[in-house]
C-alpha cells in the first residue's frame, strides 16, 4: 500500500526535485502550495505524514489536529525543528529531519555574503549598468590576516573554516560542545562568547535557534563586538534581534551585514511580494541601507542539496514504514 504524504509549502523545485526521487517508489505525494497552519492542517486528512519546511507553523494546536486526523510523522524537509512544538509532538507524532543535505552549499553562500559586502560588489554592478565607473565609496579590506569568528561548529561551520583558511584567515569559534579534534587539526582557536566578539572583524552564525540563544546577537552583545565588524546570518533570522542591529548599522558599531535569514522572514520570504509595499518597518530600512544584503533564505538552494533533502527525507519516511530505527528523529 502506497504511503500517502501531505507536502506543505510546494514549490515547483520541491515537486521537480520529489517527483525525480520518489520515482518508481511507493508513495502518494499529494502537494499542496499552501503552508502548514491551524487553517491548512486539515488537507492532511487521512494522510499517513506531513512533510513541512522552515516557515510550516507545526504549534501545540496543529500537532493536536495531524494526531485527530490519524497522521503518524512529521518529516521535516531540513535541518531546523524550531517550527515544531517538540513537547506536544513527543510521544505521539515522531519527528524527523534532513541534518546535513549539504554543508558545502551553505557555507559557500556564507562566503559569497563575505565577498560581495567586502568588495562591494553589489554597489559596483548597480552602477557600471547606468554607465558609472568610479571607484570611489567601493573600497574593501584583504580577508587575508584577518580573523573570523564563528559561532557554532558543526557541519556547516566545518566546512567554512576550511574555506577561510585557505584564504589565509585566522579562525576562532564558539560551541558549547566543540570538536576539538578538528578545531586542532585545522588551526581553529576555541574561544568564549566574549573572546569572539572581541577578536573577530567577522562573525558568522552558524548554530540552530533554541529557547537559550533566541536574540543571541542584541544591544549588550553588539556593543562587544570590534568596531566596524561584518556580521553575516546564514543560521536562523531570530538569533538576531533585527531592532538592535539597525542600531548597531547606524552607529557604525557594525560596518555591514549580510543576512540570509530574517527574524520575520515567514510574512515574506520564497514568495513574490514585488508587487505590495513591505509593510514591516524593520526589514524595509533594511533593505535601504547600502551596507546591508538581504537574500531569501536561499543558502542551501543548489542542485546537490535539493536532490539530498529529496533522498533523506523520503527514506526517513522509509525507515518509519519498515519499522526501522529513525536515525534522524529529532527527540
């Protein structure tokens, strides 16, 4: 008997990415472009799981629904769970999740973030299109001697502190439960939080969102940072509190931003608002300050990771049919 799946959130690179994956297999994947909600939770009727992205709201009251209407998992398309109410679902809806379907294409776009603000390369083709070709206001620093500071060093970060080494950058993180093999291996220093703010002309976020670093970078944190530092989000929009770090942008505390990720980014982002007006005051000052890059949430989007999160997701939802251990439930 196929496996029926109720897809939240579809767009046309998840159905392309799924359709090729569960090809030949039995599933009945039934897509849906609207997202998870108290509002949507009933198009999982009669389903066995729901598969569900990033902006999905999956709280208490929607875990209550799926379990009335007999759905059995929860399989999340990617590697954040903070979307889920985890207590309500423990013990009656398993949870599964996609860990790594390619540090590589983020860390890479981390680096991109990097560059472009660095040297100004966004400025720079706005004006050479309308015919200016003047330097001035595109000057940027050598990355080259300069210290990175990382905050979270799991596989991700891995895989950027390869990337900056080889740029010649001096590395130093901040994890709760390091990997002191590799930070050894490849000369990154170990360091508190404070160390961090204090050495690092850049700082990268690199760790999931929990109840305890919710507003991890706010007013008291920014004001220990190194004057004029580069802050770049690639994690989740909610470890910065957007209010304190326009403040920081205005005084200079922070020389610029690069965010892939908004705190409020569910209202906006993967849909075209090109048409309307953004109607959040934060996020359109934002989007004015010449010193700051706003992309949608689009670091993981490449074709090795969307053909990883296809494969794992569904044989996450395999190993639950078969009985078998879930190596990637979230508990």
């Amino acid at each position: 008997m196929a496996i029926k799946i109720a897809f939240f959130d579809t767009k046309s690179y998840d159905r392309e990415s799924f359709d090729q994956a569960s090809n030949g297999l039995a599933y009945e994947i039934h897509y849906y472009k609207d997202r998870l909600s108290v509002h949507t939770a009933q198009l999982a009727m009669g389903k066995d799981v729901v598969c569900i992205f990033v902006n999905d709201e999956c709280d208490a009251q929607v875990v209550d629904l799926l379990a009335s209407y007999g759905v059995k998992l929860i399989a999340l398309r990617c590697a954040g769970f903070n979307n889920v109410d985890m207590k309500a679902a423990a013990g009656r809806i398993p949870v599964v999740r996609v860990p790594a379907y390619s540090p590589h294409a983020v860390a890479e776009y981390a680096v991109t973030l990097m560059l472009c603000l660095n040297r100004k390369v966004y400025r720079s083709v706005y004006r050479t299109r309308e015919g200016n070709f003047k330097l001035k206001g595109l000057m940027g620093f050598d990355m080259y001697g300069k210290t990175a500071g990382l905050i979270g060093l799991g596989r991700i970060a891995k895989e950027l502190v390869k990337i900056l080494r080889g740029f010649g950058m001096n590395v130093i993180a901040y994890d709760p439960y390091p990997d002191r093999d590799f930070a050894e291996a490849h000369q990154t220093r170990l360091v508190s939080l404070d160390e961090l703010y204090a050495e690092s002309d850049i700082i990268s976020l690199h760790c999931p969102l929990t109840d305890e670093n919710k507003f991890l970078i706010n007013r008291d944190s920014i004001q220990k940072m190194k004057p004029g530092m580069m802050l770049i989000n690639t994690g989740r929009g909610k470890l910065i509190r957007t209010e304190d770090l326009i403040e920081g942008l205005r005084t200079g505390q922070i020389g610029s931003a690069g965010l892939d990720v908004y705190e409020e980014e569910q209202n906006f982002f993967y849909e075209d608002r090109s048409d309307k007006m953004i109607d959040d005051d934060k996020l359109a000052l934002l989007l004015m300050m010449p010193n700051v890059i706003i992309t949608s949430h689009q670091a993981f989007f490449t074709r090795e990771a969307m053909h990883n999160i296809a494969t794992t997701t569904l044989e996450n939802i395999r190993d639950w049919a078969d009985g078998r251990t879930l190596k990637n439930e979230v508990k």
